[in-house]
C-alpha cells in the first residue's frame, strides 16, 4: 500500500551498521568500547530485557545493536530459528559486539516459536 519495501538486512549490512557503517570510530561494542555506555548484557541487565533506546546509540545512531535483543538477518530460506547477531542481555560483554553470533536451534519441533525476551528484527527499507 505504501509502496515501500522492506526485507531484513543481510548479516554484512547488520555488522557494517552495527560496526558504525562509514563514521565508524572503530569501537569493540556498537557505539563504545564501554559495553554499559550501550548495552544490556549479563552484568547490568538484572536479568531482563530493557526498553530499547534507553542507552547510547552508535555512531549511525542505531540503538541496542550489541546486547539487549538479539537480532535477526536474512538468509535463504527465511529461518528466524538461526542464527542472531550482536549479543543479548543475558549474554556476557564478549558475545555483544558487532561480529558476535550464534546458532539457532533448527532441530525443535517449535520452529519459528521464536521468545521475544530475546530475538528481535530491524528492516531495511528502500522507496522506489
């Protein structure tokens, strides 16, 4: 309807924004090389995912690209079991930065059940 598409970002646009695109400083986390400055992880989470937007953005001004919500990127086919990028808040500082991934669980009969306490998207979108 409003003729703007959308399509979730392949795992090298998710790390190059992460990653702070071209005003990149180069920072271990996304925005800082002080995990807390950006992100909920294990130690100051208390255990629980966050309003998004509540610490600093990176240099793009993206927020939460290292810990709170995991995050999803494209693959082929479509699988939001896979894997997640840039950390969680239950996962420790060095599985938040803009290179951290892990595997999904694709073997559960519950595919595609994902848990919003730890799995989010963002989308890019192009208007033609």
């Amino acid at each position: 309807l409003t003729s703007i598409n959308f399509r979730l970002p392949t795992k090298d646009e998710w790390q190059f924004a992460a990653k702070g695109g071209e005003l990149s400083q180069g920072y271990t986390y996304s925005g800082s090389d002080v995990i807390s400055e950006v992100a909920w992880y294990s130690s100051n989470s208390g255990g629980v995912v966050h309003y998004v937007a509540q610490l600093m953005p990176n240099e793009l001004g993206f927020y939460d690209m290292s810990g709170n919500y995991a995050e999803v990127c494209s693959s082929d086919p479509v699988n939001i079991d896979g894997r997640t990028y840039g950390g969680c808040w239950k996962y420790s500082a060095a599985n938040c930065t803009p290179t951290s991934w892990r595997s999904g669980d694709d073997s559960r009969e519950d595919q595609n059940k994902v848990d919003g306490k730890y799995i989010t998207v963002r989308f890019v979108y192009s208007i033609p």
